[in-house]
C-alpha cells in the first residue's frame, strides 16, 4: 500500500467519524460494530499499518469513503454537506491541538485510565462512551472554534447520544491526526483532487 493509500484510510476515517456523527444528530441511531471500531482507535498504540488502527479492514470505514469520495467529486447532487463540514472542523481543531503539548499529555494520560475501563466493560459500554466523551469536553470543546453538530433536536438532546457524538468527535481528531502524521496536508484536498479519487476507488471497493 503506498503512501496516498495510507492516507486516504486515515482521512476516510475522519470522514467515517464525521458521518456516524450526522448520522445521530439526524436519526438518534447507531449500530455498535462501526462505534466500536472508532473507539478502538483511540486505543492502538504501535500500529503496523494504518488500517490495522481500523480493524483491519476497509470495510469499517466504507460510510467515510464514500462521504470523502463525494466531497472530492464535488457533485452537487452526491455532496454530502454535513459530514464534510463536520470532518473539516475537525482537521481544523486538530492543527490547533498540535501546538497544545500539555493537552496532547492530557489526552495521553485519560486514554491509559480509558484502556483500563474498556478491559473491565467493554469497548461500547456506557460509561466508556462517557469517559471519551468527558476528555473531549475538558480538551477540545475548550478551544474558540467549537463544532456545531446539526440535526433533530429530539435526538441531540438525548444526553446518551450527545456523549456518543462527543466520543466520535474524539476519534476524528484521532484520525485527524494520524493523517497529518503521514504527511497529509489540506493543499491535496483542493490540488490533488483526481489523484486523491484514483487512490480512492480501489479502497471503496474494498
């Protein structure tokens, strides 16, 4: 796999974060395998390779390659508006992020006591949702620029889901991240366009 490939899974990941997260705000409903699979990634350490971060398979992340397939083809019709916002926002707050050390320490530290809830509950259990949750709140929510997620309110309100979306946004900055750490960089979003879809495709079809 080269080095494209490797970060288009990344930034499909970002966009897969961005989709679960308009996918509650609209519906109030999630299903627990592509939860699990996000939130399992805030918790690979020394991955091989980056799908391994995803559970090794392309499949987990189908939803945010098709929301990023639709935002670099730019069809108006396919466009899939709030999702790109979402994962927009969220290569934003994570540059803002890079430059915060002592928040990285934070985040960091929460995780290692977030692994030992997920050994004794389980990955999707209630209150591990709630712990990522909570260390998005006391880290990146703090930050000027905050995510406006969209959708009906009945399921916003919910505090069951708005932990959920929080939890998700934390894994998109996870993903967010990783794709910087490859050398992903927003110049290719608007100049590699074509290049970035040619990638693309082969991993769509998984």
């Amino acid at each position: 796999m080269n080095q494209t490939q490797e970060q288009l899974i990344a930034l499909g990941a970002v966009f897969e974060a961005a989709s679960l997260v308009d996918r509650i705000a609209k519906t109030g409903q999630i299903s627990e395998p592509p939860l699990g699979c996000m939130l399992g990634s805030l918790l690979v350490r020394d991955p091989k390779s980056t799908l391994e971060v995803y559970g090794g398979d392309d499949l987990n992340l189908r939803d945010g390659y098709k929301a990023l397939a639709s935002a670099l083809e730019r069809e108006p019709a396919s466009l899939q508006r709030e999702p790109l916002r979402y994962a927009l926002a969220l290569l934003t707050l994570e540059r803002q992020l890079a430059k915060r050390d002592d928040m990285l320490d934070t985040i960091g530290t929460r995780l290692d006591q977030i692994q030992q809830q997920v050994q004794h509950f389980g990955l999707v259990h209630d209150n591990v949702i709630a712990s990522c949750a909570g260390l998005y709140q006391d880290t990146l929510s703090t930050f000027r620029q905050r995510i406006q997620v969209h959708g009906d309110m009945r399921h916003l309100q919910q505090p069951s889901n708005a932990a959920k979306i929080r939890a998700l946004l934390l894994t998109g900055i996870r993903a967010a991240r990783l794709w910087r750490q490859l050398g992903g960089n927003r110049w290719q979003l608007l100049f590699s366009r074509r290049k970035l879809l040619r990638e693309l495709y082969p991993l769509l079809r998984g």
